[in-house]
C-alpha cells in the first residue's frame, strides 16, 4: 500500500489506487485517487456502452449495396462491407478489441479498488477499529 508521504521526503499516495489497463502497446499500469475510483468506472462504462452502439450502427454499412449496376459500385459496396466488418482490421473486430479492453480494464479497476478496501479493512480491524 502507498502512502501519502512515507517520511523522508519520499513522494506516497495512500489515496491512490494502481490498476492494470488494456492499451494498443500492451497493458499498463494507472494510478487513480480512491474517490475517483466510481467515476473512472463510470466513465469507462459509459464508454464501452458507447462502443457497443456504435458496433450496432455498422451493421448498416456491412449491408450497403452498390449505389449502381456498373463493376466499381459493386466493388465499392464490398469494400464498404469488409472495411465495416469483423475480420481482423475492420471496423468491427477494432470495435470489439475496444470493448475487450474496456471491460478489463473496469474488471481489473474493481479488483484493485476492492483490494485495497480489504486491506484497510484489515488494517482497522489489527488496529483496534480505528476509523478513518
């Protein structure tokens, strides 16, 4: 556990929270306050939410037709299709990996945020109930 100034001068954050978040490069790790733990949730709710939406709203594209009888209309409507798609590199699939990592990151978030809970918890119980 971190604490808010560990003597010595040494920077301590016992109000913060490390958490593991999905990234492009790889996962990394975050810091967030513990009061701003239900907001970061929230957010990262609302935006997943907002992904699934929008992987709704794709499915018009991947049914597009071509706009005329010529050999390039067709053409394009196929590429329109694959592009919005859920093959690796479409739409889609990238839609998907976003909302993958979002609710990893929010799992990985509770888990910290109630790991740290339970270790002041227990803290307070081996220290006489001391509330803080």
């Amino acid at each position: 556990m971190l604490l808010k100034d560990g003597g010595g001068g040494s920077p301590w954050y016992s109000d913060m929270v490390s958490f593991k978040a999905d990234t492009p490069s790889g996962q990394q790790t975050f810091m967030v306050s513990r009061d701003g733990v239900q907001t970061l949730i929230k957010g990262l709710q609302d935006a997943y939410d907002k992904l699934q939406e929008l992987y709704d709203q794709s499915y018009s594209l991947r049914e597009v037709g071509p706009p005329g009888g010529d050999p390039y209309s067709g053409q394009a409507a196929n590429t329109i299709k694959h592009v919005a798609g859920d093959d690796p590199g479409g739409y889609g699939w990238a839609n998907k990996q976003a909302q993958q990592a979002l609710k990893n990151t929010i799992a990985n978030l509770q888990a910290s945020a109630s790991g740290y809970q339970n270790a002041e918890d227990a803290n307070r119980q081996k220290f006489g109930g001391i509330q803080s």
